[in-house]
C-alpha cells in the first residue's frame, strides 16, 4: 500500500504511468534517431488509415515528448493528430464487457479497454493544455488540418465530422456517457466530490462547435458518397429532434458549395524536420478513372509549367522524359513521398495543385479545367469554381470568360444564374484580349449597332 518515490518520502497507492499505458508495437517505439524520417512515414501511412496507436505516437513525436524529437517539434500538428486519436473509435469502442462484482460493476472486461482509456485521458490534457496556449488563428489550422484528413476518408470520415458537430455525442464524437468524455465536459464521473477533473478541458471542448447545420451538412455529405448506412444515419439525424428535418433543403445547397479546406495536406515543416506527407491516397472507381485520364488528356506541359514556377526545373519540361531523376526527387521531397525517381500520375496532380496554391495564375486555371472535367481528379463544380474565380482575380482573361459561363448558364448550388455578372465578366475578359470573348464581344455590339441604327 506504501511506497517510496523518486522524490523520497512515503506515496499511497502510486502507480507507474507507463503501466497504465497501452503496449505499442516495437516498430513504433524503437530507436529512430538515424532513421526519423522513415518512423515518420510509416507512422503518417499508418494514422491517415485511422491507426488510434500511430494517431497517438504522431502527437508525442509532434510534441517532442522525447530529445531526439526536438527537430520536428510543432504544436499544431501535434494536437491535429491527438484530435485525430481522440475521434477515433478505435479508442472508446468497448472489446467487451463484464460485472465484475463487488466494487467493480459493469465494467469493461479486457485491459485492453482500462489502457485505451487512459490513453484518452491523457490525450485530452495533453490537447487541452496545447490548444489553450494557441492563437484563435493555430487553432483554426488545427480544426482545418482535421477536417481535411477525416474528408479524405470517404463516408466514415464523414460521419466522424458529423458527430464532431453534433451536440448529443462527446467533444470528439463519442458517447456522452463515454468516462473521458464526461470528465473533459467537467461532469461529474464517479460520483466522488474529489473528482479528478470538475473543471473540465475548455479548450480541447470547443474545438469544434456544436451545431446541427454542421452536423446536418456531414451526414448529407457522407450520404452522397453512396454509403447505404449513411443514409440510415442521416435519417435517425433527421428524427432525433423536432427541427432538424427543416434544414434539408439549406443544407444541399451549403453541401454543392462545400469544399475540404486544403487541396492536399500542408506540407510545410518545422525548421529542420522534415516535410509533412500527404498519405490519403486517392480511393475509388472515380479517383482511379480520372487519373488515368491524366496520361492522355492533359498534355504535359501544363505540368511542366508547374514545375518550372516551383522551381523545380529551370526550363519548362514538355514531355516527362525531359525531367531527370533528380528533378522527380526533388518534388518528391517537397510532397513528401518516397524519392523513387517516377512521377506518377498522382504526383503530376499534385504538382499542378501545389503550383496553384502558390499562386500561379496558370496552374490555377488548368487546375479549375482539372475539376469541371473529371482529369486527374473527379469533377467537382464548387472546385472548379473556386480555382476559376483565383486565377481571374489574378487577372487570367481565360478564367473571367469562364466565370462569365458559370454566371450565364447557372449551376444549381454553386453560381446562380446572374445575367449581369456574366456581361460584366465576358467583357472584361475581351478587354485583357481573351478572342473568343472578342469576337462575341463585337458581334453584341454590331448588333446593338444595327438596332440603333433601324430606330
């Protein structure tokens, strides 16, 4: 009952914290000094396919819990991957459950179960105390970061997000009554007035807002990704409270609009780490379709461009036998990926996008292109819209003529029809010398001549 601490003097019923903790695989845990960027990338590939141990082991490396992590030290992607832990199910799902009798009631039966909660407690003071020493602006990119990797992962993704937002689950979507996620509301959980948090984690809490709009869009987005048992959830959503059935008809026009916050995960890194990876594949029928088109619909020199303004090459590459190996590796390096020295289709997309985000007028065009016509990636009109509206606020005279399509012909949830956004746009477009808006251009004119003319 008595033991001796570190600290001297005599502790009652001191427990070691390593043996509350969950076993980790030996591949995740070993010394990785001389290899950290390869830890990285098996842990990344791991966490991005929902792996609750990797989620968790990303945000002690991102927090530099250990020395020889200092390197790659960042708050932000930290608490983004004890978020990601956190909403997992593979954390609170109970394995199975027993009345142990006397003391114990029902309660869960493996140890397995004893260690996951204790890895969700921790978690959640490590995410609070991160969260409440950021700026509202870190903890928008942390929300943002989540966002975007939960939306690459089709309808259960989805449904994470819709729980996230919706206010009869936990702070990360799990159960209300869930023991962690009582304690991080600053309920009560065993009924002793010496409770170990009444306080709760105000910070880690109001990551996500609770709203039945946002929850709404989430269930509906996951619905359309064609997964049957998104729409029995949307319907159970839709009759759990009196009002959330009138929000249909707003939500499906808020859902053409949405688009995920990131082209493709940041790949920024901390001063001498090493580069975040972007490892949610594209998955699907239509993914694989469209980057099949990449090969022989999209000619290489829009990719060549791209990789000249990234300063990738010096000169613009026209076909990718042009590129030398080193040049493929450096891109490869600035995503992320392993250097193999092939540009895959994935990483001609990427290339295009990366220039886009950067600000290249070009790349943002023949990337809006990209969308409205299902190459390299699946069409997507709010996407389309949203590059085609960047690059004419750069002044490209061939994203205005654009616009002016978008506005004149309407596209339900994205542009409303608005036949005077679309003269101003088209004229402004043969003004910076776009010919076919020219040419329509003067026809109007000769037209309006002639009608002039007759009165």
């Amino acid at each position: 009952m008595v033991s001796c601490g570190d600290r001297g003097g005599m502790q009652f019923f001191q427990r070691d914290a390593a043996a509350d903790a969950c076993p980790r695989p030996a591949s995740l845990t070993g010394s990785e000094f001389n290899a950290q960027e390869t830890g990285l990338r098996a842990l990344r590939r791991a966490a991005f396919r929902g792996d609750f141990f990797a989620q968790l082991e990303l945000g002690g490396r991102y927090a530099a819990i250990r020395a020889t992590d200092k390197n790659i030290e960042d708050p932000i992607e930290s608490a983004t991957w004890y978020a990601m832990a956190l909403s997992n199910d593979e954390g609170y799902a109970p394995i199975n459950r027993v009345d142990r009798g006397g003391f114990g009631g029902w309660r869960p039966l493996s140890k397995y179960d004893d260690c996951r909660a204790y890895e969700r407690h921790t978690a959640y003071q490590r995410l609070d105390r991160q969260l409440g020493q950021m700026t509202r602006e870190e903890q928008e990119a942390v929300r943002d970061r989540v966002i975007y990797i939960l939306s690459t992962q089709d309808a259960q993704g989805y449904r994470t997000l819709a729980r996230l937002h919706d206010g009869l689950y936990g702070p990360f979507g799990e159960p209300e009554d869930n023991r962690e996620a009582r304690e991080a509301w600053g309920r009560n959980v065993s009924g002793n007035s010496r409770d170990r948090n009444r306080r709760g984690y105000y910070s880690a809490t109001n990551l996500f807002q609770r709203n039945d709009v946002d929850a709404y869009l989430y269930n509906y987005l996951a619905v359309q990704t064609g997964d049957v048992g998104a729409y029995v959830l949307l319907k159970d959503f839709e009759r759990s409270a009196p009002s959330r059935d009138t929000y249909q008809r707003f939500v499906e026009t808020k859902a053409r609009q949405w688009t995920p916050p990131f082209e493709f995960y940041p790949n920024t890194a901390p001063q001498s780490g090493v580069p975040f990876s972007d490892e949610s594949r594209p998955r699907g029928d239509a993914y694989e379709y469209a980057l099949g088109r990449m090969g022989g619909e999209l000619p290489f020199l829009h990719v060549g461009r791209a990789l000249r303004y990234l300063g990738v090459s010096e000169t613009v590459a026209n076909r990718p036998e042009d590129l030398s190996k080193r040049q493929i590796e450096t891109l490869e390096a600035m995503l992320g990926h392993p250097m193999e020295g092939r540009l895959s289709y994935l990483e001609r997309v990427r290339a295009i996008q990366m220039a886009a985000i950067n600000g290249s007028s070009e790349a943002q065009l023949v990337l809006a292109v990209m969308y409205a016509e299902g190459i390299g990636l699946p069409a997507d009109y709010a996407r389309a819209f949203k590059w085609f509206e960047e690059a004419a606020r750069q002044g490209s005279p061939e994203a205005k003529f654009a616009m002016s399509s978008y506005f004149a012909l309407g596209v339900a949830g994205v542009a409303d029809q608005d036949k005077a956004q679309a003269v101003a746009f088209r004229i402004d477009s043969a003004l910076s010398g776009f010919g076919p808006s020219a040419g329509r251009l003067q026809a109007v004119l000769a037209q309006v001549s002639r009608s002039q003319q007759r009165r």
